[in-house]
C-alpha cells in the first residue's frame, strides 16, 4: 500500500481546523464601527453563549465555534456580502474565518483583538 504525499497533513488540517494559529485578514474596532454604518456587513460571534450573552455588537448572530461547521449551512448568510468574525480576543475568530473561506465566502475578516479591542475602544454593546 503505497502513500499519497500530503495525506497525513490534509488530514490533521481538517481534523484541526479549529486551532487558532496563522494569520487571517482582519480589521480594527474602528473600522468595523464604520463599516456597519456604511455597508451590511455580518457578524458571527463565535464565543459561547454566556459570553454573548454578557456583552455583544448589535446584530451579531452567536454561533460558537464548535458548533459553526455544522450550522453554517442553515445561517442563511450570503457568501457575497462581507462578513466578520468576533471572539474574545481574536483567537476562536481565525479558525471561523478559515472556515467561511473554505466555504466560499469571499469577503471575510475577524475582529482584530476581539471583543476586549471593542470594549477597549468604547464602542456600543447589548446584553441579552
């Protein structure tokens, strides 16, 4: 039984896509306030649902990490339309825009910093 070269990592990397490790286009808190009053950009939080529920941007749809690969389909979501991922710190945020990208979706960033940069920046915030 002879080995395709590269097997193993495809593997490990579908197994392990959710590790937060690399680089992903990203945008500041700044940027991400002015972008929402100028274009329909939207927002996947994907920190658990006591953290959302704590403090989160308006219209945020919450859908943790774990659970994004599964419910991405039925998000309703249009691959066309920007789109930014939010965590805490900008660690959960990566593997989500990875796989967004992988998904089609062409115009995906993360929340540099995450919510602590949103909160540092003063920017608005709900409960829920």
């Amino acid at each position: 039984m002879s080995r395709v070269p590269g097997d193993k990592r495809s593997t490990l990397k579908r197994a392990f896509w959710w590790l937060p490790i690399g680089r992903v286009p990203d945008m500041s808190a700044d940027e991400l306030q002015t972008q929402l009053q100028d274009t329909a950009v939207q927002l996947i939080d994907v920190r658990t649902p006591a953290e959302y529920r704590r403090s989160h941007i308006a219209a945020a749809i919450n859908v943790p990490i774990t659970g994004l690969r599964k419910r991405l389909p039925v998000l309703g979501l249009d691959p066309h339309r920007p789109v930014v991922t939010i965590c805490l710190s900008a660690h959960r945020s990566i593997p989500a825009v990875r796989l967004l990208q992988a998904h089609g979706y062409e115009k995906v960033r993360q929340l540099r910093g995450g919510m602590i940069a949103w909160w540092r920046a003063h920017l608005p915030t709900e409960q829920s």
